[in-house]
C-alpha cells in the first residue's frame, strides 16, 4: 500500500486559546521541553570530549563511544514510534524518555573510566530513542497544514537554544573551577528534571481514533519516494560524524579548553536565528531545494575544517555549521512526514531516526580512525566528498518529483 505525497490533512484551525505565539501548545511546549533537556544534555556534551581524554580516552574510543550510544537510540525509535502509532499515544514515551535522561546526567561526575561513560550514554540514549519518534510525531500531528516546515522549524530553534544555553553554563562552570567536570554533570541535572515536570503538567496527549491506529507493521506501507528520501539521508549521514570531533579540532588549531563551550555557543546560536525562517521558506519553495542548499554548506565547512589552522576561521566555520544544520535537520523531518500516512507517521519517523543513529556508528568509526591513524584533515575531507553527493542525489530526486507531478 503506498502513500500519498500530499500532506495529510489537519484539524479544524485552532482557537486562540490552543496556541501560544503563533503555534500550536503542544508545538511550543514540545519545544519548552527540548528546550530544558537540551541545555542539560549541551552542558555534558561540550564538556565531554575533553574530559573522555582526560581520564585516558582516545579520539577513536571517543568515536566509538558516540556511534555505540546512538546506534542503541537508533534501534529503540523504531520501535517507539511504532508502538506510539499502535496504541494512539505519544505522551507516555516522552515522559519515559525524558526521564532517563533526568536520573542519568548526574551519576557523569562518579565515572573513572571510558566505559564508564558507555555505559551511561548506552542507557541515557536509550531513553532519546524512547522519546524522538512519538515527540516528533506530536509536533507533525500538531501543526497546521501548510505549516510543517514552520513547526518544526520552531522545535529545533528552542532546542538549538537549549543548545547555547547549555555551553554558556559549562563555560562558566569552568571558568569558577577550572577542569571540574564533575561540577557540571551534577547541575546539568537541573533542568532535565525541570523539562519533564513541564512535559507532565503541560504536554496534553492527543489521542487518535481506534478505527485509524497501525496495528501491523509492514516495511510495504511505506512509498518508494520515503525509501529514495532514506537513501540519500544515509549517504549524507555517512560523512557526518560526531560534532565531538570538531570540538577536538578547535582545541587543537588553538581554541583553549575553557572556550570550546563558547565556540560551539556560535554554531548553536546561528541554527536558532535560523531555523523558523529556513523552516517557512522550505514550506514556500520545496524542501529538496532547502537541503541541497543545506548539503553543500556541509560540505564547504567540513572542507574548511580540514584546511583552518586559524582560530578566527574556526569560529567562522562553527556559525556556517549552524546554518546547516538550519537548513537539515527540521527540513528532513518535515520532508519525511510529508510522505507519510498520518497514522504512520510515528513508525516513518522512527525509522527515519534510526537510519541517522545506525549510519553515525560507522561514520564515527572512519572519522575517528582517520583521524587517529591518517591525519585530522582526512574525516574532514570524507565528510565534505559525501555531503557533496548527497546533494547531487537530491537534486536529481527533485526533478524525478517535478516530472511525475508534470506527468501526472
């Protein structure tokens, strides 16, 4: 059974009491909750690069541990997705989700070892898994029609803006105690406990009719046009490492240990300027031509990281980044669940979601081994060659659209 590329169709258009500075509640809330979890999980990850190495972690053991980790939230979302869209709820898997991630971040400051830390980004990316399809599929079933691209635009920029909040406390974290990580892991917990408590007391659970919730699974449900939008992905996917690695790269042209929270601050930044703007425009022009655009400034930057030796160019290249990831990671989510049936939106975007997970486990590897055992402009370089053709993939699959539209 395949699926239309039409949007599915939305509600009745929502009183003013259902939204909140243009968007839906849930939209924003949503948002508010990745807001809260993203400066927590930020706090730990602009710190952790430099701390795996401090306690004797190499840049190959700091790859694998973040491939390990997200290939488990890969393998999880599929399922979550799925089991969301069976039984007509999202709610109870974010609140799961979230959760985790609350009781895990403090326990960062009692590790001595590398798997140690493996051991924790295991379970507490097993509660993203949890958590990532049926929130996003709240955000999509959400939205107004016409403006997919604009929701989810909204959700990355306050998650993005979590994403600043979070380096700005561990940057000034470490400036009151210099190389005291364990400080930060313990009051990251903070607001990863204050983001489910706001998902508890103000996320309402939209619950869909029996008659239309997918009770079987089947890998036939989905168009083809959903599987060619995956395959490109996986091609992109497969030259984009972990960020950590960028980070390392940073200190190493120069960036002291102190300023690296700051230095990924820029890139964060740029993505939230960005976002809901990118987002509308992707709703107005078409999605392919927003991620071409969004592929080949990958490419430019990952290709300028392999050449900086300048810390001024480094800065520059980290706000380039955030215009990336503008013009990606919302637009793809959109895109996909424009292709996709309603009641499948779930188990579509958990597959989605797990396709990035699994893909970052051996794009970690090449680039951490690369750079371990080549030299540190070669991942840079891998991943630029791959975004590059990723983006010729998606022009090419734009046009196959505009001539079956013509066509049809």
């Amino acid at each position: 059974m395949g699926t239309s590329t039409d949007p599915a169709p939305r509600a009745t258009p929502e009183s003013p009491a259902d939204t909140l500075f243009g968007f839906n509640r849930n939209i924003f809330y949503a948002g508010l909750v990745s807001f809260l979890t993203d400066t927590s999980t930020k706090m730990v990850y602009a710190v952790m690069p430099l701390f795996l190495m401090s306690i004797g972690a190499s840049k190959t053991t700091l790859s694998l541990i973040e491939g390990i980790a997200e290939s488990t939230a890969a393998l999880v979302k599929t399922a979550s997705g799925f089991w969301s869209d069976k039984i007509g709820r999202n709610k109870p898997f974010m609140v799961i989700g979230y959760a985790i991630t609350a009781v895990v971040t403090p326990v960062y400051a009692l590790v001595v070892s590398p798997a140690h830390v493996l051991g924790l980004r295991f379970i507490e990316r097993f509660g993203k898994g949890v958590r990532t399809a049926p929130r996003d599929s709240l955000v999509a079933g959400s939205a107004a029609k016409g403006d997919m691209g604009r929701s989810f635009g909204l959700h990355k920029a306050m998650d993005n803006s979590g994403a600043i909040l979070g380096p700005l406390l561990a940057f000034g974290l470490l400036l009151a105690f210099p190389e005291d990580y364990r400080t930060v892991f313990l009051l990251a917990a903070i607001p990863a406990v204050l983001g489910v408590v706001t998902l508890l007391w103000l996320i309402r659970e939209a619950k869909k009719p029996a008659a239309s919730l997918y009770k079987r699974f089947s890998f036939k449900d989905f168009s083809a046009k959903y599987y060619l939008l995956l395959a490109i992905v996986f091609v992109f996917t497969l030259g984009n490492s972990t960020d950590a690695l960028l980070l390392v790269k940073a200190n190493e042209v120069g960036v002291k240990v102190a300023y690296i929270p700051l230095v990924y601050l820029v890139f964060n930044a740029v993505s939230v300027v960005a976002s809901v703007p990118v987002g509308k425009l992707s709703d107005r022009v078409g999605r392919e031509k927003v991620l071409v655009f969004g592929y080949l400034v990958y490419a430019l930057v990952y290709y300028g990281f392999g050449r900086a030796t300048d810390v001024g160019v480094v800065v520059g290249l980290f706000a380039a980044y955030g215009l990336y990831t503008a013009a990606t990671d919302g637009i793809q989510k959109a895109f996909v669940v424009e292709l996709l049936d309603k009641n499948k939106q779930g188990t579509g975007l958990g597959i989605y979601n797990a396709l990035l997970g699994l893909t970052l486990l051996p794009a970690s590897l090449i680039a951490g081994l690369l750079y371990d055992r080549v030299n540190s402009r070669v991942p840079f370089y891998f991943g630029a060659g791959m975004a590059t053709l990723a983006a010729l993939l998606m022009v090419a699959f734009g046009l196959a659209n505009r001539r079956s539209r013509l066509t049809a």
